[in-house]
C-alpha cells in the first residue's frame, strides 16, 4: 500500500511538470492573453489532465508571477503593460548583467565551449527561420526561442549563483512574454535581420575574449533595444499581450 502511494505521489508530480509546461508555453506564447481566466475545467479539457495536477502548475505560475488568484475567481493571467515590460527589463539587466560579470571571470574553457555552442545553434536555427519567412512554423520558432534561451543561459552559467540562475530564469519569461508576439511581425524581423545575429555574436565574442566592461555593457545594450523594438510596434499599432 505504500509502494502504491509513492507511486501515486509521484505520478501526480510528473503529471504537475507536465501540466506547468504545456501551460507556461502558451502564456508564454500569447495563447492566453493577459487578464483572462485559466478556469480548471477549461484546461482540463484542452490539455486532458485533472484539477489535482492543474492546480500545481498553477500554483507554481502564481509564484513566478505569470498568473495571480482572486478570491472566489479562481487563476487569471497575469496583465501586463509597457510600465511593467521595463520593470523587468531593468530588473533583468540587474541580475543578468551581474551574474554575466561573475561568468567572464571565473568561466573555464567549458563555459567558454557553452557560450560559442549555442550562440552556434541560435545562428543556426535564426538562419533557417530568416529563409523561411512568412512560411516559418510555430514550432521553428519555438525553437529558434528555445536556443535563445540556451544562448542567454550559457552566458551566466557561470556566475557561482544558483538564486542568481533561479532569478535570471523567471526575468526571461516575463520580457519573453513581449518579445514573442513580435517575433514574426514584419517589424520585428526588420529589426532581426539587421542587428539580432550580430549582437549576440559580438556579446559572445566579446565574453570570450575577457572583455568584461564591454560584454556587460553589450548585453545591456541588447536588453534595452529589445524593449525599445516592442515598444516601437506598439505604438505603430500593436495590440499589447495580443499576437498582432
């Protein structure tokens, strides 16, 4: 019997990471647009688990702030707005360009081999999306996000701080939920093929080479102008937390 409740345990909890990713990668996405209900039994029956799992993933979303729980109103996505879009921006610079920093001086040749391995697959995956163009799929560019995400990782992977990485994580996905839904608009992929590539080649090169004010400076760089681009499209006629 108790063999049967461990196991019960811990089928519930592969079942929770499960429902926290599939429900994390459509906020993320803009399939959940900001302020509206994540009722259980609405996501029970798009996505075929049961409320006691639900209920962990989103408890766990609460936590990284990317849904929020009213009384008696059960879980809702979190809003957003450009006032917000820059809190985590500057945030993120904060902790990103520090723990950046920490990585420069105490990384080894394999952050060194990280660093220039993923900027490798990102340009591969950003180049093939670019060919693409408007017949790029979703899941090519989930992808060409996923490596993105591995690129900015392997940058701070070596700061020595693990509340540092818990941190730098939450930060990308709350400015990952601005970037996403301008990532294939014709405004964004301007912005894209002039200068998405050469930045973050020139940051990792930079990082490589040691030098350290001109990397951190890069990255922060990079982070501002990302929020510049969105907040551009916006005012061009985007809608905010809508895929356009």
């Amino acid at each position: 019997m108790a063999s049967e409740n461990v196991t019960d345990r811990e089928t519930d909890q592969t079942l929770g990471q499960l429902a926290y990713d599939r429900i994390r990668s459509d906020i993320l996405k803009g399939h959940f647009e900001p302020g509206s209900p994540l009722r259980l039994q609405a996501l029970k029956d798009r996505y075929g688990f049961s409320f006691s799992p639900l209920r962990e993933a989103l408890n766990r979303l609460q936590s990284e702030q990317l849904v929020v729980s009213y009384a008696a109103r059960g879980f809702r996505v979190t809003e957003i707005s450009l006032e917000e879009m820059w809190d985590a921006i500057d945030t993120r610079i904060l902790i990103d360009c520090e723990a950046f920093r920490r990585s420069i001086r105490q990384g080894d040749d394999d952050w060194e081999a990280r660093v220039m391995g993923s900027f490798h697959a990102l340009s591969r995956a950003f180049e093939r999306n670019m060919e693409l163009g408007d017949a790029v799929t979703e899941d090519q560019v989930s992808q060409l996000e996923d490596r993105h995400r591995a690129y900015h990782g392997a940058l701070v992977s070596a700061s020595g701080s693990n509340w540092m990485r818990v941190f730098s994580t939450q930060l990308y996905n709350q400015t990952q939920r601005y970037r996403w839904p301008y990532f294939t608009t014709q405004g964004g992929n301007v912005f894209l093929k002039k200068s998405y590539l050469a930045e973050h080649r020139e940051i990792a090169e930079t990082a490589v080479a040691r030098k350290e004010e001109e990397a951190v400076a890069l990255m922060a760089k990079g982070f501002r102008r990302t929020g510049e681009i969105i907040e551009e499209l916006l005012k061009g006629g985007g809608t905010l937390g809508r895929n356009p």
